[in-house]
C-alpha cells in the first residue's frame, strides 16, 4: 500500500535491524487518514470473503480494525491483555509469548461474541514472530468460527511469522512487507498489493 | 445522543447501582458505525474550539478519539498504561487511582506528540471518578498544551468526575449522562446535546 510505504519512510524510525519505530501514526499517535485508507484497503482485500466480525488486539490493532469494520458493516472484537474487573462472562482465552519482552501474556475474548455462524477477519498492526496472531486464531477455532484471513498493517519479512501462519493454512494479507532494516533504512519486499 | 442513549437502553446490562456493561458496542465489542457518529458529535460540540490533537486512554478511548479526529483531521495520541519497550523517548507520565481496581496506574504519553502550540480535545469512554480525566489533564499541561476540553461518551452523573473535572475548569460534554442505575434500569440525566 503505498500511502503506508511512504508514511513509514517519512516518520519510521529505524532504531535497529529489528526495531522500526512508527509510534507517530500507528502506535502511540494515530494518524486517523491514513487509517481510514488503511480500514478500505483490508475491506478490499477481503471483499466477498463474507466476513462477519473483525477480532484484533489491544490496543494498536483497534484504530485499523474500527476503519475496516465501518467499510466492512460488522463489529470490531478486541481481546484483552488483562482481564478487566467486569469481564465475568466466560471467557476464550490463548497465552501470547513476547519474545521482545520474553513474558507470557494471557490475551481474552468474552465467548458470547464469536459464534459458529461467524467468519472473522483477524486484524493486526505488526506481524513478526506470529505469536499474537496465532494466539487470536487459537481463540477464533475455540469459538468455531471460520477464520477468512488475517490482515497486518506491517509485515517484518524477515521474522518467521508469515510462514508459520501459512502453515496453518490461513491467507495472510500484508500492507507493507519489511524485506530488511539494514544500515538504518527500510527495504520493502516486492508487493502484489499496492 | 439519541443513538447512543437507545443503543445503552438495548444492550447495554445493569450489574449493579454502579455498574454498566457496554462491552456489546464499546468496551470489548465495537460498533464502528456508532463510533463514527460519536465522532461526528464530538466533532460539532467542539468545533471552532481550534484543537490541533485528541490525547485519550488505551484501549476502550481509542475507538471514538481516532473517528472523532478523522472528521476534525488531527492527529490522536493514546497515552498508553504500561510502558511498552520501545518507548524509549522522554515520557510525561501521571499516576491515575483505580476507586474500583484499587490499585494505581502510571500512564504515560511520549513528550514528542505534544507541545505549547498544542489545543488538546480530551476523550474518554467513560467519566465516574474522574481520576483518568485527571490523569490526562495533567500530562496535557505538563506539555504546555491548552486544553479546549473533556470529552465523555458516557457519564456516570451519580458519581463526582464531572465535578472535580470543573472545578479545574475545564469544558465537559458528555454524550451520555446516567443519572441512575436503579433496579437494573438506565435513568437518564435531562440531555442538553440530543
């Protein structure tokens, strides 16, 4: 998507071969345009995919997530990274190992808002290891929902976690794919969708 | 909002005299459509009051500040409540009391999002004690930005946020004001913004 391409080369910052930096309009500042492009892009990516319900995580997979379901016409499911005093309902849950931060993180979704009858587009800002995105589709089967695909705002090529989503056996649709951070710079992989 | 009031009315569920559950289209579950139009609220209140950025509360803030700055086209920050690894740059931080958790939780937002030419519109998803609003006040100030005002899509009117709130002097409008949560129904304050 080259909107988000030049948004990364513009205000990313490369703090190191792993680490880009895009808190300016992704995860801590939010730049609500480029989300809304961002929200049309997956809906057209998964356009007659005949999806239902978006399920993402907090708190960076929310503000793509609200634009896709506007467009979409379908709710917006956030699991949870801590449990919140009035989740008392029961609930899905799948443990998210950080290999950043090297901590297990236990995620959450209340059972009552995935169903049988649900096609979910899971959505996530970041696609590295595959962790997140693995835990959110173990909580999508639990329910028996089917999932359609899995879209990520930026894809770190050079981390394992396209390969292992796709071994499970899932579409995954990237806007922007990191081939390398070297030398301070970003290298995209070349995109089928731009 | 008269949507807003309907849609606590249809699904929203009375826990307690204190509790209200609107995690079917706010907390958990989002509705993207009613967001917009919560957006599109806040938007006319606040027009005209020159606000250059929304500064707002992971995770349930996140989703009406980012449709609420698409029509105002700035910028919104989250501030966010644990820190996260790459925050790595100057941070301005506040210690916000949980009356419900009762514990105390730092938040904080990156000094680089906000400055002295700054006009904050504030939002939050809910306004009881007041304690986050005045979490994020305080940050807003130590960067030297005005702040234009508060905004609540739902307020607890039997509780004093909005009292502490004004007696810094601070603008609040609210979308939604629960005047009672009485034998397991919504009463309403008297609306002025319909």
């Amino acid at each position: 998507m080259k909107r988000l391409h030049e948004k990364m080369e513009q205000d990313g910052r490369v703090l190191s071969e792993h680490v880009l930096k895009v808190d300016s309009f992704l995860n801590h500042q939010i730049d609500p345009q480029l989300m809304k492009e961002i929200g049309e892009e997956f809906a057209r990516l998964f356009e007659g995919a005949g999806i239902t319900k978006i399920v993402t995580l907090e708190s960076s997979g929310i503000a793509p997530s609200v634009m896709t379901g506007l467009v979409l016409g379908v709710p917006v499911v956030f699991a949870r990274k801590r449990q919140s005093l009035t989740m008392t309902d029961d609930l899905l849950t799948a443990d998210v190992y950080s290999f950043t931060k090297e901590t297990t993180n236990r995620i959450a979704v209340a059972q009552s808002f995935l169903s049988e009858d649900d096609t979910v587009l899971i959505i996530d800002d970041f696609l590295a290891n595959g962790q997140a995105a693995l835990g959110l589709m173990d909580i999508v089967k639990q329910a028996g929902s089917k999932i359609a695909g899995i879209g990520i705002v930026i894809e770190k090529s050079f981390q394992d976690g396209r390969a292992l989503l796709e071994r499970e056996g899932v579409r995954v649709e990237s806007l922007a794919r990191i081939e390398s951070l070297h030398d301070g710079k970003i290298q995209f992989k070349v995109e089928v969708h731009q």
